[in-house]
C-alpha cells in the first residue's frame, strides 16, 4: 500500500491518569496493509493487542445446509493464501511488528480455528513471545456440521501471550473472579457467537462473516488492559476492538483495508455509549458465589453496567460496575449477595432475588434475566 489514510472515530473520553503518546493515530481507523500501516507507528507504544487474522479457512467448494440454502461462509479473498509457507511468512511478518510496538509490559492475544492456530502458536514462539494461556471459546450456539463428516466445530481457540518469559504483564485477576461470582475464571468460556441485533447485517447478507461478539471482547480487555489504555487490533473488521475500547474507557488504534467494513465500523463506534467513570472502576479485593455469574448477564448486556438495582420496597439502590461487582451508598463494593447482605445487616443473601431493575414499567428480579439468558443460550 502506499499512502496511509487515516479515518478518525469518535473520541474516547480519557478516564484515567495514564496518558498516552501524543503521536499516536488514538481513537482511529488506519487503512491499509497491517503490517505497513503497523510499521508507521513508534515502538513501544501500545498496551495490548487484540488479532483476529485470517484463518486461511482453505474452503472447497459452497456449503450448503440440509434444506439446500447455502451458508454465509468465509470466502472472502483476504482469507486466501497460496501455501501454508505464504501463510507462515504472513504471519512471522505482523508478529514481528506487533512486538516492535508493544510495550514491555504489553501483552496479545490471538484468536483462531483448528485451520491456524497451531501455527499461529509456533510463530508467537518464534518471534519470542511467552504463551500465558490458551482459551478456549465454547460456543453455546454453534453452527451444525450440516455435511454430518465431523464433529460440530464448537469452539475456538485464544493465545494470550507477554513480551517475554520475564516479562511483566496486566492481569486484573479481582476483576474476572468477581465477573465470574467469585470463582476463578477458567480458561474454558462459554459465550454465544454474535447474533440478533449485534450481528451487522445489509441487504440481508452478513457485512462481515466472522464477526466476533462483543462479550468476548469485553472479558478480554477488562482482563488485560486499564482504563487510558491503547490497544491495537491489526485486523479491525467492523470494529468490535474500538466498540467495546469506547464503552470500557479505552483507546483503540484499528488497521483495515476493506472500504465496507471500515464504514460498518465507524458507524458500529459512532453508537457505542461510553460508561460512567463509576461504573467502569473494578474490584480490587475477594467477595461471595452462584451461577449462571451476573457477571455474564453484564457482559452480555442483559443487565448494562451503570444500572440501577433496588430491592422491592426500593429502600436501597446500588450501581452496576463493568466486572459484575455493585456501588452502594454505605457499603463496601461487592457483588449482589455480598451487598444485599450488607444493606440488611444480615449474614448472607440470595441477590437474585433480593435485587430488581427497573425497566420502566415494573420491577423484574435478576434472577428472571437470569433465566432469560439460560433460555436464549441452551447447549
């Protein structure tokens, strides 16, 4: 590519002390070559990185479902290499860069299926990278395997991976087990593909065929990055890295080279509501258990961070933070049982049932958009 065109996205309100380097294309769309348009930019410069890159799918041929309607697949020419050694020499090339631009204290992650990840893997090794975890990514409403040849392609796979062996990286640790009801997040995680409203659609065909939902980046930046914080995404797409980076209190840098998608993008962060400051703070300190997590019902957006949660009576109101955890008047920051027990200076407390929101018509417990969520995601 030549010249670098540079689309601006709404700003990111800056929420933290950290403040980031001034030369930096901050809260835009960089278009072009991933790895040209990652060469313009100073070393050592950005927090974390996010990487959706081509899976190199290697499709033969249309697939089509049982009834014979074909399925919206990745045939797209940007997925397409001549040999897996093409593909390898890709892949080396922007691993090289994202590390030149990585902080010390940075870290990536890289998501994929069973056709690149394992290479994409060797390469992080490669390039000198420390793998931290890998994650797998249940989906709870795959795609059949209509063919009937296989087993149903369930999951994929994420590498998280530091600077180096010794490297020091962000891991907000409090924060995930207070997402997940106070146990320790695993690294088996079940979340829905992106469907319904979330799924950017025109003319009735999907804008993008591997559009990732923003719950799964919603875990991942909470995770591994802070408020002020920059992060890349070299394969931006609709731009699911920027919406969430917005709403979470971060900056985000995107790298795309397809008119259509850098459009869906804009328009995708345009929409995307920043959070109050209160609400995107996260725990720093142990609190109390259950499942389904409220926390999933949060990142999910069934119960939005800032919301409001009152008991039936509404004799106290509490906040909904980014990790699941509640802000109430009087009381530490915990999570629904551990201040609904607090507010009435009792031992315990079921908060699925105690708290309610308002939905402007009436109050609905939790525990009902907790049964809602089971509903729309049942294996």
């Amino acid at each position: 590519m030549g010249v670098m065109e540079r689309v601006k996205a709404p700003a990111v309100k800056q929420r933290a002390a950290r403040i980031a380097p001034v030369d930096l294309p901050l809260d835009s769309i960089l278009q072009g070559d991933c790895v040209e348009m990652m060469r313009s930019l100073p070393a050592a410069s950005v927090d974390m990185i996010f990487a959706d890159p081509p899976y190199n799918l290697q499709l033969g041929g249309d697939l089509h479902r049982p009834d014979g309607s074909q399925v919206d697949a990745v045939n797209d020419e940007w997925d397409k290499f001549d040999s897996l050694a093409t593909y390898d020499r890709f892949t080396h090339a922007w691993l090289k860069e994202a590390k030149r631009i990585l902080k010390p204290g940075g870290s990536i992650w890289v998501i994929g299926s069973y056709h690149n990840i394992f290479r994409v893997g060797t390469a992080l090794q490669d390039n000198g990278y420390w793998i931290l975890n890998d994650i797998v990514w249940r989906k709870a409403n795959p795609m059949p395997n209509f063919k009937g040849t296989r087993f149903t392609n369930a999951h994929e796979t994420l590498i998280w991976a530091s600077m180096g062996e010794k490297a020091r990286y962000t891991f907000n640790y409090r924060a995930m087990k207070t997402l997940n009801d106070e146990l320790q997040m695993r690294s088996d995680w079940l979340i829905p593909i992106c469907g319904g409203q979330e799924r950017l659609k025109k003319g009735g065909h999907k804008v993008h065929p591997t559009q990732k939902p923003e719950a799964l980046l919603y875990r991942i930046l909470l995770a591994c990055s802070n408020p002020g914080d920059v992060i890349l995404d070299p394969f931006f797409g609709t731009g699911t890295t920027g919406a969430v980076a917005k709403r979470l209190g971060r900056h985000f840098i995107g790298i795309e080279r397809e008119d259509d998608y850098i459009a869906a993008a804009l328009e995708r962060i345009e929409l995307a509501l920043p959070l109050d400051e209160s609400a995107v703070k996260t725990m720093m300190a142990p609190k109390a258990a259950t499942r389904v997590a409220f926390g999933t019902l949060v990142e999910c957006g069934m119960i939005a961070p800032g919301s409001v949660l009152t008991d039936t009576r509404r004799r106290w109101k509490a906040t909904v933070r980014v990790d699941g955890s509640l802000e109430c008047e009087g009381q530490p920051a915990g999570s629904i049982h551990k201040v609904g027990a607090g507010v009435q200076g009792a031992p315990s407390c079921n908060g699925w049932t105690f708290w309610h929101v308002d939905t402007g018509k009436e109050l609905r417990v939790i525990d009902a958009v907790r049964q809602d969520w089971l509903l729309a995601n049942e294996a």
